[in-house]
C-alpha cells in the first residue's frame, strides 16, 4: 500500500480521527490507538492553553501521533485566522484543520470565508486542511489559494449518513492536485471503505468511532476498512462489465 | 513558475512504451470496464492488446461523444496568412530551407480570402502561419483579428509560440483559441526534425500551452504530428500534457487533433506508419478517457475514413481547406504546408455529416467579450448557439 504524503509529512495510516464526543478522554485514547491513525484533530477550544497539563492534549501524547488543531467554533475569516495563530504558538504546529460555520445547527462550512482564510493562512505559512462542501469549483480556488488538501464533507457533521455527496466527491477527486480527504458524515467502515474505493487519500472520523457501543473496537474496524477499500483502490477495482451490444457496427469500414 | 516540464521530467520514454506494449487484455478489459479512466486506463486502450476490442471501444466513444456533444459536428476552415518560417523543419513545406518563394498575406488579401470563406458558409476560422517573428508577430496577428474579428463568430491561432502577455493581446482581442503542438514529445527525436531556429527549443515549445493558459485563453488545442514517432508513446505524452493541464487551468476547454504525416515539397517519408485502424482507436481511446475533450479531423484524411469516423467521437471537422496563403483566391499556387488528401468542398462534407444522421455547425457564439464592443447592429443574428465549441 502506497504511503500518503500530505504538506511535508509522509504518513501510513489514511484515518485521522477526531477527539470529540468521547466519553471519557481514556475511551478517546483507547480507540485512537486501535486505529493507528497517525493525525488526530483537537477542537482549539477544548484545549485550555492556560496549563501545560491540559486533559485531552495529555492523552495524545505518543510518539504515532501528530496533533492538527482545528478552529471549530469559528465563525468567519477572522476568528478562524485568530485562532489559528493562537494554535500555532500553543501546540507548535502550523498544521491546520480550518473550520469555519457561521450556523450553529447544521455547522455548515462557508466557502466564501474558508476561501479567504484559506489564502490568508497559506501566505502565513499554515499547512491548510479546509473542511468544505462537496464542490468541486470551490476546490480548484483552495488549490490556487494555497491549500495543502481539501477535505469535502460527505454528508453533513455528525449525521452518519454516509457519503450523500458521492458524485460530486468522484469529481472532486478526478480533478484535483492536492490530497482530498472525505471528512464528516462517514458513518461506518463500509463507508469508509467506499472512499478509499473511489479514490480519496484519506478520511477523517470521529462521531461514529466516539458514539459506537465499543469505541476502541469501531476504531479498529475503521483501520481495517481503511485499509482494505485503499487496497482495493490500487489494485484496480473490477468493475461491472457493461453490456456492448453492437447494433451496427462502427468500425466494419476499416475491414473493407 | 510551474510548468509541464515538472511533471514531463517523472516520466521516461522506454518505460512508457514497455508499459503500453506489455498491456495485457485483461487490463483493457480492466479499463473498459470502468466509468471514470486515469492515465493507466488511457495506456492500455491505445495498447495493441486493445486492438481486438476496437468494435466496443467504437460503440462506448458514439454514445459518449452523442451524449456530450449531440450529433453534431462543428465546421471550420483554416486561413493561412502566411508560408513565411525561420525554421528548418524536416516534414514541412514551410522549411526555411525550401528555397521556394514566399507568401504574407497583406490586409486587402486577406479580405478577399475571408469573402471566399464566408461564402463557404464558415464562421469559425483557424488562422495559420509559420514562424517568422520579424514579418509576422503579434502586431501582424492583432492586426489581422481586428480586420476580421466581425466576419467570424470564432477566431482560432495555430501560430508560433508566443509570450504570456502576447497570448493575453490575442484573448483581449477576441481570440477564443489557440493550437500548438508539440509535434513529438521524444526530446532526442524531437531535435532531429526541428534541426534549426527557435522551434528547436524544445523546451520552449513545452511550457507554450501554460502560457496559453496562464493567458486565460477559452481553449488550448494540443497534439502530436502522427509519424515522427511511436504513435502509442506520444500520446500518452500528449494525453499527460493535457491532464496536467486541465488539473492547472481548469477554467480552459481542451481540443486534440491528430495530424498524420502528409505528403509535402521537399519531405521526408514517415518513420512510423500509422493506419486508418490505429487512428480510430487512438480517436476512441481519448474519448474513453476524457468525455468533455474535443476531437478534430482536418483535410489530412481521406474522404472513407472521414465520412465514416463522423460518428465515432470527432467534434469538428474543416472542409475545403487550403493550406497555402492566398489559397482560396489570392494567390492558389503558392507554397503550401501539405497536401490535403480530401479535396471535397464544405458544402460536400455538411451534406454527408447529414446523412450521417448528424448536423454540421458553422456558428457557435463563445460570448467573448473583446474590446471594443462591436455594437449589436453589427453583429450578425445569431442562427445558431450551442454550448460547446470547436477547433482543429
């Protein structure tokens, strides 16, 4: 299996998690070494910058893991950007999951505002994630701003309804020159592994492993799914043959 | 600044050519298969172990190109300004060492050419020249469009290789593509052909097409020059060119013509021979590949392979072409580029495009906007518009 590489980091394992929702910073700890998963991303929020001994950060200290601070809570360009030099000095790492949703509800992504931060916070030297809609455009204008990958949703946060988005994500991955990972929505390792299958390079997950009746087991589930649809992915899917039946043939002429 | 030539250093010739030669069928089979084919699936539909499969490749290239393009075909006519090159060019008419006199079309000739085509019926022209950068530049170029710009709904170059801003001058004066290509993408090869002047550079002429792109021009057209090389190899080459730059200049439209060594004054014969049967797959493996891709058929091929390739995935096609400045009316026994092998007129070709079961279209309105603005009462009704557009 071909190794991932993303900004100027090489990586094995294609799962990154997500650290919310747990119920308990050891279940979180747990289940993010069952999966393997080498880049866990931590809400800027959750974290108390204050002490050097704060809950979560204390749990993710191991050699695997690399942190992607995320700017969750965000609500526009600005605040985004605010805080994402507020993670580059606190967790030293210009890696950055860039959230922005200005609605509460549904947390939405806004593409005007991430296409904005995401241009600032490139020439600021961030190694820019932007969470997103499935839009393909949008992730041409990422690309030309100086984003390092696009992560399209694939169907709204915390739904585990899977990937709704599916063709414009084949689109998406069809076009791009930058690492897209399929974040949000991915409900459970068969969707998972459907991404691999279509081609994205990685996934992020975190309600379905975190709210999971035995998250540590659902964690190990995802890595094997991971695996097994990025395995599938190179070694060249069969696809369903399409019926050819020629009414007429095309091609007679150059037989004559 | 990015170019191709980054990406064109990953790849190496022999290894390519192993790669499509040792194609298995049940790769093809692999890539036929599929939806949605990358670069590896393009190399195993033009393996010769696709060959056997060239019926199904022929029926999937019909219906992808019918559902994309409709049944039509776009016409167009190319307008040679000029036989004038500083360039000695192996298989060219134009060789600057072809000691034959030379031919630039003046203002009042170019009209009489243009009156010529239109008659034809044509509103989609292709301008062509050699290159010969004191007599025939950009100012000959921009002077050229504004004397025609309101003749022709469409205006295409296939001009020597220019410079970013002289390619953004020709999109603000209302070109909506340009053609260049790379003859063959083997370097050594490539140097033998193009033994002197600036064509020689083939770097240059390898970074051209993101400078066209840069330049924000509607449509880059790419292809190779069918004989030079390994038919297979190059278009791989050439189908890498235009996935990267489609990935890069994602807001430009691609075309790929496919130019088979003709006979010309003072040529050498073709190295590698490539047959009706090669051209059809090579035509069906690039709309397998890509189904937004524009596929051009010139006066280059016969007139059985051109009546009988119009379903099989072409989008546009020139008639009547001349390929000597001053060709139409002017001037008919000047030097010309290359013999045209069908020799039928425009009116000729619509009528089996119809038969065919197919609609030939002579206007295509891109909605350039140049300036200045000719006003709406200048502007001819507009009898035809459709969404998609056409080159060689």
């Amino acid at each position: 299996m071909s190794l991932f590489k993303i900004g100027d980091r090489t990586l094995k394992s294609r799962l990154f998690l997500g650290t919310g929702k747990f119920g308990s910073n050891t279940e979180m700890e747990e289940a993010i070494l069952a999966s393997e998963s080498e880049l866990v991303t931590v809400a800027l929020k959750r974290i108390d910058l204050e002490t050097d001994t704060d809950a979560i950060l204390n749990h993710l200290k191991h050699p695997r893991i690399n942190l992607l601070p995320n700017t969750s809570g965000a609500r526009n360009a600005k605040e985004a950007i605010f805080a994402a030099q507020l993670a580059r000095e606190a967790l030293e790492t210009n890696w950055l999951k860039l959230e922005i949703h200005p609605d509460p509800k549904y947390l939405m992504p806004d593409a005007i505002e991430t296409l904005k931060a995401t241009e600032a916070l490139a020439k600021l030297g961030f190694i820019v994630l932007p969470y997103i809609h499935a839009d393909p455009v949008l992730c041409k204008h990422l690309e030309n701003a100086g984003t390092a990958a696009v992560m399209p949703l694939g169907s709204p946060i915390g739904s585990n309804k899977g990937l709704k988005t599916i063709d414009f994500l084949e689109i998406i991955i069809e076009q791009s020159k930058v690492p897209v990972i399929i974040d949000a929505g991915i409900g459970a390792p068969s969707d998972a592994a459907k991404a691999m299958e279509l081609g994205a390079d990685a996934v992020l997950v975190n309600t379905a492993i975190a709210v999971a009746g035995n998250p540590k087991f659902m964690a190990e589930a995802f890595k094997e799914a991971v695996i097994a649809g990025r395995k599938a992915f190179e070694a060249k899917l069969g696809q369903q043959y399409k019926q050819a039946v020629a009414s007429s043939p095309l091609t007679a002429f150059l037989y004559e | 600044m990015e170019t191709f030539k980054s990406v064109f250093g990953d790849y190496d010739w022999d290894t390519i050519q192993s790669k499509i030669y040792q194609t298995t069928t049940k790769q093809v089979e692999q890539a036929l298969a599929k939806s949605k084919r990358n670069l590896d699936d393009f190399i195993a539909l033009i393996s010769p172990a696709a060959t056997t499969y060239l019926e199904q490749m022929a029926q999937e290239c019909h219906e992808l190109t019918k559902k994309r393009f409709g049944k039509t075909i776009q016409m167009y006519a190319p307008l040679y300004l000029s036989n004038e090159c500083q360039n000695i060019c192996t298989y060219c008419g134009f060789s600057l060492d072809n000691k034959i006199k030379r031919k630039t079309l003046s203002d009042a000739e170019i009209k009489l050419e243009v009156e010529s085509l239109k008659e034809a019926g044509f509103d989609h022209v292709l301008l062509v020249t050699g290159e010969a950068n004191y007599t025939v530049n950009i100012n000959y170029f921009l002077n050229a469009i504004e004397q025609i710009k309101n003749d022709f709904s469409t205006i295409s170059v296939e001009v020597q290789p220019l410079s970013t801003e002289e390619y953004q001058q020709l999109h603000e004066a209302g070109v909506y593509s340009v053609l260049v290509y790379q003859e063959t993408y083997h370097q050594e090869v490539y140097k033998k052909y193009h033994t002197k002047g600036k064509k020689s550079n083939f770097d240059f002429r390898l970074e051209t097409p993101d400078r066209i792109g840069k330049a924000g021009i509607h449509k880059i057209g790419l292809g190779v020059l069918l004989g030079l090389e390994d038919w297979r190899t190059d278009s791989f080459f050439n189908t890498l060119h235009l996935d990267y730059l489609q990935k890069t200049y994602w807001q430009t439209k691609y075309s790929v013509s496919f130019p088979r060594l003709r006979p010309a004054e003072g040529i050498i014969e073709p190295n590698f021979i490539m047959d009706d049967k090669d051209l059809t797959q090579l035509i069906c493996a690039y709309r397998l590949w890509n189904e937004d891709l524009e596929i051009s058929i010139s006066t280059r091929e016969n007139e059985n392979f051109r009546n009988n390739i119009i379903p099989i995935g072409v989008t546009s096609m020139s008639a009547g072409s001349k390929t000597n400045p001053g060709g139409y009316v002017v001037d008919p026994q000047s030097l010309e580029q290359f013999e045209i092998s069908d020799e039928r007129s425009a009116q000729e070709i619509a009528k089996i495009i119809s038969n065919k079961g197919y609609e030939a279209v002579w206007k295509d309105n891109p909605y350039l906007v140049t300036s200045p603005q000719p006003s709406p009462k200048e502007r001819e009704p507009k009898s035809k518009i459709v969404n998609h557009h056409s080159t060689i």
